[in-house]
C-alpha cells in the first residue's frame, strides 16, 4: 500500500471569555496533559498509550481550552473537511468545571470556519447526552444501520 499524506489546512481559531482561551494552535497543545487524562481519568480511553494519543492528535482539528500557559480542556474532531466530522476525546479538567467551558468549547468547534460544509456530525458519549442535544445531536435513529468493527 503506498503512502500518502494530506495536510491540514484549517485556519487557526482563537476565541477568548475571561482568563481563558481556545485555540487549535497545534503548538500550544500538552501532549503529556492530554495523555495523562485520557489513559488516567476518562472512562472512554483508559490505558491509551501515549504514542496513540500524540498520533491521533497529529491526523485531527484539535481545540485546547488554556488559563495562560496551563491546558484545562480538550477536543479532537476527526474530519474530512467535506461531508463528516466526528467529535471525540472532550474534556475540561476537574476545577475547571461548571464555568461553561464544555459548552463553549463544543461551540466553538461546531462553530469552526473550516467545518461549515460538514453536513454530518457524530459524537459517542455515555453521560453527557444532555449537554450535546442543545447543539441538534441526537440519538442514532436507526442504529441497525451503524456497525463497528473493533
């Protein structure tokens, strides 16, 4: 099979509410913050390695939420650019919660000028159905019709 690579020509996005910025700069990311939360505290990723973690991140539109140098939240969205985009590994750290941050960091990423064609989001979440819905996600409504492979 041979290689080929694509690049990502997302614009970079900043947008500031009180201490707190969301960039998807790819240089201001905390690799080892990310990881920590994933593999340590999610119940979505426990155990994920490092390398898998730093190599999702390399291949998505990634937004970080940062209170001056310091990651506080996180999401990765997985996209064409064209038709789908999935949501995935969102988070705002523990003491940070309860700000808005989780909402205005799925705003902001739904919000995103490079997505504006994507005509079709997903996301997977266990406990957080009630915070998605407000932004038009919905159940899968004939979930027969999705498979998986793992």
């Amino acid at each position: 099979m041979k290689e080929h690579r694509t690049t990502n020509d997302a614009a970079i996005v900043e947008a500031r509410r009180g201490e707190y910025v969301i960039s998807t700069d790819p240089a201001r990311l905390d690799v080892d913050a990310i990881h920590d939360y994933l593999a340590n505290h999610s119940y979505w990723a426990q155990g994920r390695p490092r390398e898998v973690v730093a190599r999702s991140i390399n291949h998505s539109l990634c937004l970080g939420i940062y209170r001056d140098a310091e990651q506080v939240g996180f999401a990765r969205i997985v996209t064409d650019y064209a038709t789908q985009a999935n949501l995935v590994d969102v988070f705002v750290l523990e003491p940070h919660r309860g700000r808005g941050l989780g909402k205005w960091l799925v705003e902001t990423a739904l919000a995103h000028p490079a997505l504006e064609a994507v005509g079709k989001w997903r996301l997977n979440t266990r406990d957080a159905h009630s915070l998605y819905s407000r932004y038009g996600f919905e159940p899968i409504a004939e979930p027969e019709n999705a498979m998986i492979r793992r």
